[in-house]
C-alpha cells in the first residue's frame, strides 16, 4: 500500500507557479504544475524558493523513512 504526502505550494516570485508535491512511501515524487495542468521534474523549478520547498520536504520526509524504518527493525 502506497501512502501519499500531499503540499501544495504556490511561487512567491516570477512564474508565480502553483504546484503540489506528491512524496510517495515508496520514494517517487510527483510534482504537478496546477495552473498548467502538467506533471513536471524536479530540475523544473526556479532556483528560488520553490526548489528550496522541495529540498526541505524531501529531507524531512527521507528522516521520516529512516525513524519508521529504525523503529521497525530495533
């Protein structure tokens, strides 16, 4: 069973683009450009603020993993 992380965030600089950031338990990502309607890659965002979003969420998220995993096999 797949689990989904969902976060939408929107651009606070030019393009102003709306995205949601899907992180899946199995470790794929899907990044979705809401106001083009279209799946983009993470080499995709702007070097600004939305690149740094999904740094930190991706961290956080792998540190997650790692504690579930922790705890399962302790």
């Amino acid at each position: 069973m797949k689990n989904c992380e969902n976060f939408r965030y929107i651009e606070k600089h030019r393009p102003y683009r709306d995205l949601t950031f899907k992180f899946y338990s199995d470790g794929k990502l899907t990044i979705i450009d809401n106001g083009a309607e279209e799946v983009i890659s993470p080499k995709d965002l702007s070097k600004g603020d939305s690149m740094d979003f999904y740094v930190r969420r991706r961290i956080d998220f792998i540190k997650n993993q790692l504690t579930v995993s922790k705890l399962k096999y302790a």
